[in-house]
C-alpha cells in the first residue's frame, strides 16, 4: 500500500531548524569580525600616537 506524506509542513520546519541554528553563528562570526576589525584600529592609532610621542622627544 502507498503511504501519503505531506513533506510540506516537514521541510518547512527543516528549514526553520536550520535557520535557527545557522543565525546565531552568523551573528557571533559578524560580531567576532567586527571586535577584530575594531581592535586592529584602536591598536593601529595606539601605535601611531606612540611612534609620534616618541617623534617629538
């Protein structure tokens, strides 16, 4: 006998699941990017303040 399915409701909460699981390392990736980009130019107008103290004297 041929059993009928509905694979529609199925794949929609597939979908779901994995959008649930994706979206939160996207987020954190994004935020570790940005937190590395952000330290990279603090610590680049910290070296350059430095080397310009360090000009003056």
């Amino acid at each position: 006998m041929a059993q009928m399915t509905a694979h529609r409701p199925r794949d929609l909460e597939t979908r779901r699941e994995r959008l649930r699981s994706t979206l939160p390392v996207l987020v954190a990736v994004a935020l570790l990017v940005a937190v590395a980009v952000g330290g990279m130019l603090a610590l680049h107008g910290l070296l350059d303040t430095g080397v310009w103290l360090l000009s003056d004297m």
